[in-house]
C-alpha cells in the first residue's frame, strides 16, 4: 500500500474590501422594509394625521382659521416621527446580522465598514427626502391647507440647511443604536448597565457644574452664537464619535 500526500486546499480568488463591503449592503436590504418601508409608513402617517386635525381645526372654527391659529402646529414634532423607530433599526442593523454575516465570511471590520456605508446611504435618502418635502409645503402654502408637517421645528431655512440637519440627526440616531447594541454583544446585561450608569453619571456631573458655577446663561449664548447650522454640526459629531466606538466594540464583541 502506497501513501498518497494531498496538498492542503489553499484558497486562490481574493476578494477586494468594496465587494465585501458590497456583500453587507446587499445583506442590509435582505429585507428593505426595515430601512425604506416602515420608516416612509410612519411618516406619511404622520402626514396624514396632520391633514386630518388641519381640517378639523378649519372645520371647528367655522372657516374663520387663520394663520396663526395653525402655527402651533410647527412643534408638533410630527417630522421627526420616523426617528424613534430608526433607533430600532440601528440595533437590529447589528444584532441580527453580525452573527449571519460572520458565518458567511465577513470580518468584523467590513461588517462595520459595510453597515456605516448602510447607515449613510440611508441618512443621504432620507435628508434629501425631508428636505425637499419641506419646499414643497412652504411652495403649496402647507399643502394649500396651512399645515405644518414639514416646515416645523428648525425646518424651512434652506434646501441646504434642512439637508444637513436632516443628515446629521439621522447619522446619529442609527449610529446610536448601533454602537449601544455591540456593547451589549461583547459585554451583554453588565455591560448596558455600566454604559446606562456612566452615562447618567457623567449627564449629572456636567448639569451640576454647569450649575453651580452659573454658566447656564453661557451655555445658551455658546449655541446661539452657533446657529443651528453649528448644533447640528455637534450632532454629527457625537454620531462620528458613535460610530469610532462601535468599531472597536464590535472587533471584540461574541455572535450569539
């Protein structure tokens, strides 16, 4: 009987960082209902709702509504609606997909890489969607009925001004959830609780210095000075600081 060697099976194609990052994207929008159905659903009820108390606002006054009778509506907050569902979408970005996109091949790193490119294709889609939206209600005078869905809140600058905020506070949220949800990953319950109890700690420590050495006055002339062109500016760079530290979470976090 003769021995035969066999050579070990040495993988040969390569796959470049974009098509990896392209396999995540494609395994993000699996189910596009996640990022582009359910959040243009809560929205356009939103929208709906906000037609339907116009009218009844109208209806009520007997047709003698007037513009000021309806401003109350731009704090509505009924624009920012889709936002507290995209915080669960940042969470299930990571905690249903890590583990399935790890069996298939990926590397932490490009998961990462790939569910960032994810979240700022979205956020891009959604800013130009809002603030498009909202020339279209200043253009048709909210919608021919004076409603304020849109235009509202710090809205109805400019293209460009709604654009950004839009972009910034969507990076954000989505980011947020993310980057909460690999703590939980490597760390589990005790890690939350510490990033729960860190995180209040640190919010009081700031509001009580603030307080006691009288700054508050300070505090609000310093955003003011910024405009909200500047706040938002922060904005997106509290969702830059989320995403640094979800990628370096993530490298250690476990698939469960």
């Amino acid at each position: 009987m003769t021995a035969v060697a066999t050579a070990p099976v040495v993988r040969t194609e390569t796959r470049s960082r974009a098509h990896e990052i392209w396999r995540i994207l494609r395994l993000h929008a699996v189910n596009p209902w996640i990022f582009f159905g359910i959040p243009w659903i809560i929205l356009g009820a939103a929208w709906a709702i906000s037609i339907i108390i116009t009218l009844i606002i109208r209806a009520g006054s007997g047709g003698n509504v007037t513009t000021e009778d309806l401003e109350n509506m731009r704090y509505s907050w009924a624009v920012l609606s889709p936002q507290w569902y995209l915080v669960v979408v940042g969470v299930q970005a990571i905690g249903l997909t890590f583990s399935f996109a790890l069996g298939f091949g990926a590397t932490r790193r490009d998961f990462w890489v790939g569910t960032s490119v994810m979240f700022v294709l979205v956020s891009v889609m959604y800013a130009v969607a809002i603030a498009t939206l909202v020339q279209l209600e200043i253009a048709t005078g909210g919608w021919w009925l004076g409603t304020h869905m849109f235009d509202a809140l710090w809205y109805g600058q400019s293209w460009i001004v709604d654009f950004y905020t839009s972009f910034a506070l969507q990076l954000l949220v989505l980011f947020i959830g993310a980057s909460v949800t690999t703590v939980y990953m490597r760390w589990r319950i005790p890690g939350m609780l510490i990033l729960l109890f860190s995180v209040i700690a640190l919010l009081l420590v700031a509001i009580a210095a603030v307080t006691l050495s009288g700054s508050w006055p300070a505090v609000f002339a310093w955003f003011g000075s910024i405009g909200i062109v500047g706040v938002f500016t922060v904005i997106l760079a509290l969702a830059a600081v989320s995403a640094v530290v979800g990628f370096f979470v993530i490298r250690w976090a476990t698939p469960r």
